[in-house]
C-alpha cells in the first residue's frame, strides 16, 4: 500500500470515527430534548416492574434501559458501521470477511458491548444509591480494579470470539519471533 492510498484509508476513517462520534452526540442530545428519553426509562420501569421483584427492580431498569438505547443506536448506525467496517476495509484489501461474518462478528460485539454497558451502569447507580456523596470514588475504583480484570481477560475470553486463534505454523519464523522476545 503506497501513502497515498494508506492516507486515503485513514481520511476515511478517521470521518467515519467522526461521524459515528457525531450520530451518538445527536442520539443522547435528540433523547434528552424530545423526551423520548423519559419515555424510555418509563418502559423501561414498566418492563422491569413485570418481570423483576421489587427489591431488583431499579437495577432491572436501568439494564433494560441500556439494552434498548443499545438496540436503537446499533440499529441506526448501522450503515456507518457497515461502510466503516466492510466497504472501506474490502476496497482497501484489509478484508475477505464475507457479508454474512460481518454481521455475525457485529452481533457478537453488539452482544459483549450490552453486557459491559449494562454491567456498568448498574455499577455506577448501584453506587450512587450506596453512598449519594462519594460514588464516584466507589465506581471509580471498581472500574479501575475491572479494567485490570478485562484486560487480562480479554486475550483469552474476547478475543476467540472474533479471531480464530492457532500456532504459528511456520517453524523458522516462530524460532525468529521467539529470540526476538
């Protein structure tokens, strides 16, 4: 790839991080300004009510919550990442990823990215409801101890669900590799 091309690369998608940047900036502002964020968390509340006791009921909601703005924001940025993430990478011979591995391999980080976020939330308003004052010291602590935990987790649980991982096959490289370690 000579530089013009690889800067063509990156031109795209750097506007397309920006872009994608941009649509959640407008998603989160368009909720808060037309009420549809309150008209979440209210089906939210009642989708939690039915199905939760009471005692797990504020943090059912705020996981229902986090898993339909997820729904939204995947659903409406899709495109984006479609041409970011398949177009631009097979236009550039980064990727012989079908269409179908695409999507497959984007619902699996749908799925993963639901599980830390919704995770997450209810961490930080488990938090405010355990101490108003200082949460954010508590959160603030649990998630520098979880990114220690994700981050040696990470190569052995994330990783295999996008990547197929196996030795290297070749011996003389390995044995380089090896001594430069």
């Amino acid at each position: 790839m000579n530089e013009d091309r690889a800067a063509r690369y990156h031109r795209l998608k750097r506007q397309a991080s920006v872009a994608s940047l941009v649509w959640g900036v407008v998603l989160l502002v368009g909720l808060i300004a037309s009420g549809l964020s309150v008209a979440l968390r209210s089906a939210s509340a009642a989708a939690a009510a039915r199905v939760v006791p009471p005692s797990w009921q504020a943090s059912a909601t705020v996981l229902v919550y986090v898993v339909l703005l997820s729904i939204g924001n995947e659903l409406c940025s899709l495109p984006l990442g479609f041409y970011s993430g398949f177009l631009v990478e097979r236009r550039y011979g980064l990727s012989n990823e079908s269409v179908g591995a695409w999507f497959v391999d984007r619902i699996k980080a749908f799925c993963v990215g639901v599980v830390l976020g919704s995770g997450s939330a209810a961490l930080v308003y488990w938090c405010i409801r355990l101490s108003p004052e200082r949460w954010w010291m508590i959160a603030g602590a649990a998630f520098a101890l979880l990114i220690v935990v994700l981050t040696n987790l990470a190569p052995v649980v994330l990783l295999p669900l996008f990547y197929s991982v196996k030795p290297l096959g070749k011996d003389a490289l390995r044995r380089r590799l090896r001594a430069l370690c």
